[in-house]
C-alpha cells in the first residue's frame, strides 16, 4: 500500500511536469475526440509517461487511461488515470488544470492523487493513510482536511459549468443551491474537488463525467474527513456524477439533489 501510495503520488508529479512543457502553449495542436472533448498530444504523451513507469514497477497491476485502451492485470490492484483533468483549461491558459492518478485494490478504491502543476500543489489520500496537502516545495506538506461550515448560507459551491445541469434536465438543482449557499462559482473539474479536501470550498457538484474523473476523489474526500457519492447519495466513483461536499452539509445537498431526478440523456458541446 505505501509502496503505491508513493508512487501514484509521483506519477502524478511526473505527468505534471510533463504537461506543463505544453501549457499555454500558442502552438499546441487540439484534436476532437468522437465525444467532441479536445485532447492533444500533451494528454496523450503524459499517459504514456504514466503507464511507461507503472509497468516498469508493477508489471501486473492494470491500467485504465482516458487516452489509451485498457492493459489488464493479475494483481488486484488497477491503476486509473487521467493524464489532463480540465483540458479545455488546459488549451485556454487556466492554470487549474490538473493530472489525476486513482488506484483500486480489488476493486475498491484506496489511492487518490490531485496534482495541479501550474500552480505546484495538490492533494492525495491513501486508505488508512489520511489526506495530505502536497506543494512543488515538499517541506510544506500538512494534513487535508474539509472545513466544518454547516450551513448552506456560509457554503461555498463549486460546479465545473453551470450549462452541465441543464443537460441533465436538473437545472432546478443547480438553481437552488446557488440560491442558499453563499457563493457560487466555477472552479471546476477535480480542482474544485481538491478545494473542498482541503476545507477551501464545502459543494462540488459535476452532473456528469467518466470514472477516470472521478476515479481519486472518493478516498481523497474520505481520508480528508468529507464525501464524494452520486446524486443518490450512493458512494461509488461509478456513478458517472459526482458530488464531493464536507460531512456536515452531505446530507442536506443530497436532499436537495434527489428532489431532480435526471431527464435528459447528457450530450457534450
């Protein structure tokens, strides 16, 4: 377990420093996936790099990549990446973007890792190990952990677009918590996440993504003292939506949520 703690954290590093080679780059070539979300060849390159120093260190282990098909293993233990979280921040020059690592024993999740490597910090969390606030600067390394606001009207809320609860048809969730909490804004992806972790914000709420996206954020939440479930209030990074909140406001953000239930089938811009 330490041994992949250390090395999910330093992967992400690695694939940090690798973006960041592209990163505001006015040169950068942006393709269209068939799910009509940018990649280029800095997401592409830095999964490599990642799945290049898991097989050298864990042959057996698999690997799931946003970027790459999946390589199958033998050990239990599976690797899930997301070499760029936010590419479309990425391409713009927004330094929130960031490189997540997320790994499962068994299938169940038990490493999660942020890195933000425009702004040289992040966060990671390992079962049994706690949360822990990481920067470029080692030295600055302390304990995560969600703040204890517990009510909505001193709340902050975060959402990667605000336009993503209309695909949903769960505009009215959206609405109301922008209503009750005390501020809203789009800080988005896992960065909005590893703000709630680390007791910055209380809500993150994405109407929908893939595992990959959510693959780090349950045993971050959990180590730092918070949640991450679907709208349901189900704990699973499966869902495909996610919704990371401190302990004390997870229940009365779920209430809120189960009263819109999803109508519409999400189709990318």
């Amino acid at each position: 377990m330490k041994e992949h703690c250390r090395l999910a954290v330093s992967i992400a590093r690695e694939m940090g420093a690798f973006t960041l080679k592209y990163f505001d780059s006015p040169t950068l070539d942006i393709e269209e996936k068939e799910d009509h979300t940018p990649v280029t060849r800095a997401d592409r390159g830095a999964e490599e790099l990642a799945r290049s120093i898991i097989a050298e260190r864990f042959p057996d282990d698999a690997i799931l990549g946003e970027e790459m098909e999946d390589r199958p293993g033998n050990s239990g233990w599976r690797w899930i990446l997301d070499p760029i979280d936010g590419t479309k921040s990425f391409i713009h020059g927004v330094p929130i973007y960031s490189n997540l690592v997320g790994v499962q024993y068994n299938c169940e999740p038990v490493i999660g890792v942020i890195w933000v490597p425009a702004l040289g910090r992040g966060v990671w969390g390992g079962k049994g190990e706690g949360a822990w606030e990481i920067f470029a600067d080692d030295s600055k390394t302390r304990p995560a952990r969600v703040s204890q606001v517990d009510q909505l009207k001193d709340a902050l809320f975060l959402t990667t677009d605000c336009y993503d609860f209309d695909l949903v048809g769960r505009e009215g969730a959206y609405d109301e918590l922008e209503e009750k909490c005390r501020l809203t804004r789009t800080w988005g992806d896992a960065y909005g996440y590893y703000l709630v972790a680390t007791g910055r914000a209380e809500i993150m709420i994405d109407p929908f993504f893939e595992i990959w996206d959510a693959a780090p954020l349950m045993t971050i939440l959990h180590e730092a003292g918070g949640a991450f479930c679907d709208w349901n209030g189900v704990e699973t990074i499966e869902g495909r939506e996610g919704v990371g909140t401190n302990a004390a406001l997870k229940e009365v953000v779920s209430e809120i949520l189960r009263r819109y239930p999803k109508t519409k089938i999400p189709v990318r811009k």
